[in-house]
C-alpha cells in the first residue's frame, strides 16, 4: 500500500516543489490550500488538490475527511508583508498569526485521527528568521517561533501514539513569493551566507524527506535550518 503524504499551503513555489517529490518517491499526495489555482498546481505534478481556507476548522476537515489514514504531513504556509510597527495593524497582525501559525494547528487537528492510524509524522515549515529578527517583518518572526514552540508542545503530546513532529526552518530562498523582497535584498541574503549561491525549493525537499523518512526514526522535536549558513556568520 503506498504512503500518503498531505501538504498544506501547497500551490506556492515551496509546496509545488515538494509534493512533486513526494509524488516521484510513490506516496499518494496531498496539496491544500486556499488559492483557486491549488487544483491545477498539484495536478500538474500528479497530486491531488484541495481547496480549503487553512485557518478554518471546519473548511479544513471537509477538504480531508477522505484521508483514513495519513503516513506524513507538511505544513508549508506563509505569508510575509513588509510593515514596519507604525504600519504593522493588529488587524494585519491577527491575520499573519492565523495563517502562519494557527493554520498549522488546524491541520493538525484536523487530520489527527488519520495520522495516529499510521503512526505517521509532521514537518512543520518555521522559518530561520523565527532565530533572530526583522524589523519589517514583526508578525512573521513571531508566528514562525510560535511554530517552533507547537512543534516541540506537539511531539511531547503526540510522542505516545509514535508521531513525530519536527520542523524545517528555511533562510531566505529564491520563490516568486519572495519576489516582495526585491532583487537587491535576494543578492545581500546570498552574499550574507557561506553558500554564496541562491537557495531554492529543491534545497528543501531533502531536509523534508530525511525528517519525514524512517532514517529519522528516533528523532522528534527538532528544528533543522536550512539557510545555506546564514544563522551561523
């Protein structure tokens, strides 16, 4: 029987990515998201898609109450508007907390039962800017380091039913999301790293599928950066 993989927040560059890898690696995968193109994405890479409004419950669990059982989930949702504080609203705020945070607590809920049927595993996405921060960037870093807390929170409580949660905290890649960031911006995160090269949807999917793999069997509650050595200069 092949394992099933779900990735939520899925249309984007990232997402794309990985459920083409987890589609090459035979696993029967999952794409969901809010965008009207999440269907045609995931379709394109022999996924399925779904549509669903991450930050609700109830959206949610219509969009998987298919899924009896779940072998791996990776949630992969992030938004990222450049506010300074005198711009940042709370209005804006609730929202980034919502969909960078909250939404990965939704899914988790949502597909609970059939991960616990397979035993299965969670890769949540942080983000290496949850170690540090930036000043345009206020709820971001915020709700990416309340994805590390819910990540270990998550692997304490789940560690009973043999879950393991992890995440995966990316630098700053190369994505048409990140085009907001200006190609200026792209080249001074390229020279700040020892990798002095781009990084890319692709740099990521190893990182997701050792984490997701049974090499990685004894390992939970841990935060992997995958930067191209930013954190560390």
């Amino acid at each position: 029987m092949p394992q099933s993989t779900l990735i939520t927040g899925g249309a984007g560059s990232i997402g794309r990515a990985l459920a083409e890898s987890f589609v090459r690696a035979g696993h029967d995968t999952y794409v969901l998201d809010i965008a009207p193109e999440v269907e045609e994405v995931a379709a394109s890479v022999g996924a399925r898609g779904l549509r669903a409004d991450l930050t609700d419950a109830a959206s949610v669990a219509k969009a998987v109450g298919g899924l009896a059982s779940l072998d791996t989930l990776v949630t992969a949702v992030g938004t990222w508007p450049q506010l300074l504080i005198d711009e940042l609203s709370v209005e804006e705020w609730n929202r980034q907390i919502a969909i960078n945070l909250s939404s990965v607590y939704v899914a988790v809920k949502c597909v609970l039962p059939a991960l616990r049927a397979a035993r299965g595993c969670i890769v949540n996405f942080a983000s290496a800017a949850a170690l540090t921060g930036f000043e345009q960037m206020i709820a971001y870093c915020t709700s990416k380091a309340g994805v590390l807390g819910l990540t270990r929170s998550l692997a304490v409580a789940l560690g009973p039913d043999g879950i393991r949660v992890n995440s995966v905290l990316p630098g700053a890649m190369d994505t048409a999301s990140n085009t907001v960031l200006g190609t200026e911006a792209l080249e001074e995160a390229r020279l700040s790293r020892a990798l002095k090269r781009p990084g890319t949807p692709e740099d990521l999917v190893g990182a997701v599928h050792f984490l997701a793999s049974p090499a990685a069997a004894f390992i939970t509650g841990q935060s992997l950066v995958v930067d191209g050595g930013s954190l560390f200069l």
